[in-house]
C-alpha cells in the first residue's frame, strides 16, 4: 500500500538530479511554512493595528470629554443666568469659548483618529452645539437644561461609538478591558450625574424654593451617581488585583475624585434633600460640583492616559515578539539555506567520489578504497562499496590464483599426456612383438601339423607293413629329431611369446597407473572449473549488485564464466576420453592375462610333444633291437602321435586366438594412443583458456602500486 501510495512521487524524484530534487523539496517545504508565517504575521499586524486604533479611540475619548465637560459648565452657568443670576453671563461667554475651542480640539483628533463612522457624528454634535450655542440666551432655564442635557448624552452616547468602533469595547485583555469601562461607561456618565446634581441644584438654591419633581430628580441622580461612583470603586478594585502598578499610579487622583464626589453629594444630600432651609449659596454649591468634576476629569484623564500607557505597551510588545520572531525565523531560514546548501554540497561531492570510483573500477582498479567522511547513509554505502571493492578484490585474487593453479595443471597435464602418448607408443610396439610372435607360432604351429600329419602317415605305412619298418624307423627317428629341433624351437618361440606378454602386461599396468593419475589431475582441473565457475557467479551477483557501474565488471566475470564452462566441458571430454581408454586398457589386462594362460597352457602340451619326439627318438634307435615288438610299439605311437597331433591342433587353434588377440590389443592401443593425442590437445587448449583467463584478471589491479 506504502509503494503504491509514494511510487508517483518516486517516480518523479527517480528522475530529477539532485539539485532539482532539493529545489522541489525545498519549495514544498516553504510553501506551508510561508503561508504559515503569513497568516500569523497578518494576525500580528492586523492585532497591533487594532491595537494603534485602540489608542486612536483613547485620543478621541481624550479630546472629546472636556467638550462634553465645557458644554455641562456652559450648561449650569446658562441655568443661572436665566435663572437671573446677572454675575453668571461673563461665566457663560467664557465657558462658550471653551466649548469652541474643545470642539476645536476634538474635531482634530476626530480626524486624525481615522474613525470615519464617528466622524460624521460628530460633525453634527459640533453643529448642533454651534445651533445652541446661538439660541441659548432665547430659551427658557428649563429648555436651555434640556438641549444642553440632549447634547451632552449625545456626546456621551458617541464617546461609547468611538470605543465601539476602535474596537475599545470588544478588547480581550482583561485589565485594560475594566480600565476601558471606567474610561467608557462609568467615569463619563458619573460626571454626567455629578454635572446635573450641580445644575439642578443650583437653579432650586437660586430660586431658593424647590418643587417636589425637582426634589424627585434630585434624589434620582444623587443615587445614580452614587451608584455609578461605587460601580467606579468596584471596578478599580477588579483592575487593582489584575495590574497593581498601575491602579497604585491612579489611586491618588481616584480616592480624591471619589472624596470630592461623595462631599458633594453629601452635601446635596444635606443642603437639598434633607434641609428645607435652603440657604446655601447656588455659586458655593456649583464651585463644589465643578471641583468634584474637575477632580473626576483628573481621574479620567490619568485612567485614559494608563489605558494609552498599556495600549503603547501592548503595541510595542507585540511589535517586539513580532521583530524576534521574523529575526529569529530569519536566521532559521538562513540556517536552514545554509545546512541545505552544506548537505547539498556533501551529498554532491559523496555522489561524485561514488561515481569517480565507480569509473575507475570500470576500468579495472579495485586497488583504492572509497573515502567519504560522513556518518549518514551515504556514508554506510560508502562502507558497502568498500566492502564491495574487498570482496571483488578477494574474489578476483582467488580467481586469478585459480588461473594460475589452472595453467599450471594444464601445463601438467599436457606434460603427462605426452608421457601417456610415449608410454602408449611402447605399448603398441610391444602389442605388436606380440602380434608377429603370435603369427610366428602359429606358422611354426602349422608346421609341426604338417610335420605330425605325415609322422601318422608313416606309423600307419609301419602298421601296415613291418617289412619296412626299418627304413620308416630310420625315417621315423629323422623325423622324430626334426620334429624334436622344432619343438624345441617352438618352445622357445612360445617362451619369447610369454615374455613379451608378460612385458606387454606390465606396460599395460603402468598405464593403468598413469590413467588414474590422469583421471586424478582431471578431476583437479574440474573442481577448479567449478570454483572459477562459482566464483564467476558471484561477480556477476555482486556486479548485478552495482547495476550500471557493475556493468564492466560482469561482461568480464561472464567471459571468465564461459572460460570456467568451456574448461569444464573439455575436463569432462577429457575424463570420457580416459574412462574409455581405462576401459580399453583394463580389456587389454585380461586379454593379456588370458593369452599368458594360454600361452602356458601351450608351453605345457609342447613340452608334452618334446617329451613324445624324445621317446619316438629312442623307439627309433632301439627299433631294430626290438623289431619284434614293431607291431605293439606301432600301435602305440600311432596312439601318441594321434595324441600329439590333437594337441598340435590345439596349439595351433590357441595360436590363432593369441594372434587374434594380439590384434585386438594393437588395434587398442592404437586408439589408446588417439585418446591420449586428444588428451594432449585438450590440455593444450586448458593451456590456452587458461593463459586468456589470466590475460583477462591481470587486468584487474588488485593493490596499489608501490
């Protein structure tokens, strides 16, 4: 499954050089980790621009609260004035002027800010107060409160725009978030209380007569400034265990806005809610508002000036982690270029030195070993092609020592051969003595046939006739003395005949010996083909192993297996050949031993014959002593010579065999002698495939040269 699922990918990688391989992976590999980095360093960016407009919203909340604080001055200094306090229109010219220069300010910062949505807003805010401004003098105490109170929500109502839309109000740090809903939802609103707790009570303290509503409006914003004021203290209580340091740097001017704004709504609560006198002075009661909201504006500047402080520090803290984090994946990547372009490097020269070594095997030096000095698997292949180079080194070494020791056998071998042809030479010369003495005696054998055919004939005229028994008695022991020397001679032929088979049968044995040392040195030579065989084998595994660089090398271990095969093969022909001459030469050993047999069988009924002309002899010389006995001893000499003339017959029948033998014999060792010229040849041929083996393997340079 594993194969099927990377073969494309192999394949692709199977056919791209290494520097385009490393280009591929290389680009693959950076490509995620690109799209990574990109999207976190988008995320970064995207939260230190929501953080910079974060600030852009703190700027805007700056500018726009003393606007809103310069409208509820303008607000209560209008209230008295159109309550009929006359000292107040100096108070409201001067506090008009401050709006427009608050508005001024804010409408800078509005524009800066780059918060286009509140932007628009606040171009009506500035409108509408400009409108009023103008109307002011013209309306009623209680209008002139209402407009001017409609303003300020107004204002109030874009300072929560402005931190929705800077993204203040949707901030995920927890204390800066608490630090935002005081700067937001409850210091803005508190000073609003504050603001209309000073502006009402002032008119009732003016016109020092307060309906039952107005009373009513009084408590209710007394209580939701003490609400908002104790919502304050909760909430800087929450921001104090989550930054220390910073609520100690705002709980100076805090406990000072909350003292200021408790005093005055104690005293409202004790001049206007519980005393029914309402002799206060209105400017003394306003002076005491104003300082608690100066004292809240105190607050809210230092608590927005904190929320700027951590905004700043959030900023430049993710602008740092962001900066080591490029600069530490810059040097990664440029650690990772340069390990890519050192492994790269490594890898090209290890393939190199591969490939200059695979060269020079190529071309026959396996006398240096391969060098590459890493520890990786290019490493360990270095290894197992030194290993490779030792064992085709050992292999090679064996084979050429193989090819000597071949030579040498062959060089044996025909030196052995060539004793075997001389050695065969003297055995059909001797086979042949024999050949012609075999003929010899069975001439002589024929001769004394004949010779005792008419001793028969002249013992069978004895027979028939005593008259002349005399002359054939004379006749008779000529021929007995003849017959004699011929027995004599033929014993002495047969002799010669015993002799030369006797040699015949030792030459035959000694060949007996040499033929098996031959077959030894045969069988030498085979399992030496065999080895070389075998070993040609390996090499062309071990070149098979190689693939292309091993090429070379197994066209040259092929030859030196066709060499291994082709010297088996004539070591086979060459053991055929000499099974067959052993064969013959073990029919010749019987053949011998059985001529010799019957060549002493021979011996015996000659000398038998000897011994009957011997007694044919002294019957002749005593036949005229005892010629009355002509007719007995005629009788009995015609019973020996019948006898002697069946075993001349037999003689002369085993003297045809021997004859016929002996041909045979010679007819063997004619051949003998051709297998042994073939043996010759092929030893010669040995030589020659063995001299073009090592021709080959001297080739190979197995040790450096010194």
């Amino acid at each position: 499954m594993l194969n099927k699922l990377l073969s494309p990918f192999t394949f692709i990688l199977a056919r791209l050089s290494y520097a385009k391989k490393f280009a591929l992976t290389s680009i693959l590999f950076a490509i995620p980790l690109a799209l990574l980095f990109g999207i976190w360093l988008s995320d970064t960016q995207k939260q230190i621009t929501v953080t910079k407009t974060e600030t852009h919203g703190v700027d805007q909340l700056q500018a726009v609260l003393p606007f809103v604080l310069s409208v509820q001055q303008h607000r209560g200094q209008a209230g008295l004035l159109l309550n009929g306090s006359q000292d107040a229109q100096a108070a409201v010219d001067e506090s008009a002027a401050l709006t427009d220069r608050n508005i001024e300010t804010a409408s800078a910062a509005v524009a800066s800010s780059g918060l286009n949505d509140s932007a628009g807003e606040w171009t009506e805010i500035a409108n509408e107060w400009t409108t009023l401004k103008n109307e002011t003098l013209s309306l009623s105490a209680a209008d002139s409160f209402a407009r001017h109170t409609a303003l300020i929500e107004r204002a109030l109502d874009f300072i929560v725009t402005t931190a929705d839309e800077s993204g203040l109000s949707l901030d995920t740090q927890i204390d800066s978030f608490y630090l935002m809903d005081m700067v937001v939802n409850s210091i803005p609103p508190l000073i609003e209380q504050t603001a209309l707790i000073r502006g009402s009570g002032s008119s009732v303290l003016i016109d020092k007569a307060a309906s039952a509503e107005q009373l009513t409006d009084l408590a209710v914003d007394r209580n939701e400034a003490a609400r908002e004021l104790d919502k304050l203290n909760k909430a800087l209580e929450r921001y104090a265990g989550l930054n220390p340091e910073s609520a100690a740097i705002m709980d100076q001017s805090e406990k000072k806005a909350a003292a200021q704004i408790d005093g005055f709504l104690t005293l409202t609560q004790s001049e206007l809610l519980s005393g029914t006198a309402l002799a206060s002075s209105a400017s003394e009661f306003f002076a005491a508002g104003t300082a608690s909201i100066e004292a809240a504006h105190v607050f809210f500047d230092q608590a927005s000036g904190e929320l700027n402080h951590l905004l700043d520090q959030r900023i430049d803290q993710m602008s740092d982690k962001r900066n080591v984090i490029i600069a530490v994946t810059a040097i990664a990547l440029l650690l990772v270029l340069l390990f890519y372009i050192a492994f790269y490097r490594s890898v090209s020269h290890s393939v190199r030195m591969l490939k200059e070594r695979s060269a020079s095997m190529s071309e026959g030096d396996l006398s240096q070993q391969l060098r590459i000095d890493t520890r990786d698997e290019l490493g360990q292949v270095g290894e197992s092609f030194n290993r490779m180079i030792d064992a085709m080194r050992g292999a090679l070494q064996s084979a050429q020592n193989a090819s000597r020791d071949s030579a040498d056998s062959s060089l044996q071998l025909n030196e052995v051969s060539q004793q075997s042809s001389l050695a065969m030479r003297q055995v059909a010369s001797a086979v042949q003595t024999v050949a012609e003495g075999a003929d010899t005696q069975k001439r002589m054998t024929e001769d004394t046939s004949l010779a005792m055919n008419e001793m028969a004939i002249g013992v069978s005229r004895i027979a028939e006739s005593s008259a002349s028994v005399a002359e054939s008695a004379a006749e008779a022991s000529n021929r007995a003395e003849l017959g004699g020397r011929e027995l004599n001679a033929a014993v002495d032929q047969m002799r010669s005949i015993r002799e030369s088979v006797d040699h015949s049968a030792d030459s035959v044995s000694r060949l007996e010996i040499h033929s098996r040392q031959i077959d030894e040195i045969v069988a030498s030579i085979k399992a030496i083909a065999s080895q070389t065989k075998l070993l040609s084998l390996n090499a062309n595994i071990e070149a098979a192993r190689a693939g292309e660089h091993g090429r070379g090398f197994a066209v040259v271990a092929s030859e030196v297996g066709k060499l291994a095969e082709q010297t088996q093969h004539s070591v086979e022909t060459i053991s055929t050949r000499i099974g067959d001459i052993r064969e013959l030469i073990g029919t010749t050993v019987r053949l011998m031993e059985r001529t010799g047999e019957e060549t002493h069988e021979g011996m015996v009924f000659i000398d038998r014959a000897n011994l009957a002309i011997q007694e044919i002899g002294r019957a002749s010389r005593t036949v005229n002593d005892q010629i009355q006995e002509v007719s007995a001893a005629s009788e009995q000499i015609s019973a020996g010579v019948q006898q002697v003339t069946a075993s001349v017959s037999e003689i002369a029948r085993v003297a045809l065999h021997s004859s016929e033998e002996a041909q045979t014999m010679s007819a063997a060792a004619e051949e003998q002698l051709a297998a042994l010229e073939e043996i010759g040849a092929s030893a010669a041929l040995l030589s020659r495939t063995s001299g073009s083996l090592q021709e080959e393997l001297d080739k190979f340079r197995l040790a450096q040269a010194e």
